[in-house]
C-alpha cells in the first residue's frame, strides 16, 4: 500500500470509534508487530493462505457476530 501498511490501516480502524467493532482478517506473510494492541486483528492467517480456510474464518466470525 502506497501510503500506509496494513497494520498502521488496522490501528486507525481500531482507534475510529465508526469502525472498531468491524471484524478484520488479515493474510500476511509477516508477523504482527510487537507491542501491538488486543485485538490487533480478529483473525491472522499466514501466506499462503488456502481459501477452505479464509472460508471458515469468514463464517465463524460471522456466527460470532450474529451471537453477540
């Protein structure tokens, strides 16, 4: 990303009271940062990422959700 990482996108989502209740995953090929807040993300996955398992992320945190 041109003008900002991922990780300093998710730490402006969380800080924004509009958007900090929004379920993030993120497929990275880096580890999150140190020091990083709780929850940094909702789910992390690793690079590669097969996509059965973005899927069953996608749908438990939406089960979640509807429970809450």
């Amino acid at each position: 990303m041109p003008v900002m990482d991922g990780w300093e996108t998710i730490r402006r989502l969380r800080a924004d009271e509009c958007t900090r209740s929004i379920p993030i995953i993120v497929c990275t090929g880096k580890e999150a940062p140190s020091g990083t807040h709780d929850p940094w993300a909702d789910v992390l996955l690793a690079k590669p990422c097969p996509l059965d398992t973005l899927l069953l992320e996608v749908r438990q945190l939406l089960r979640r959700n509807a429970a809450a």
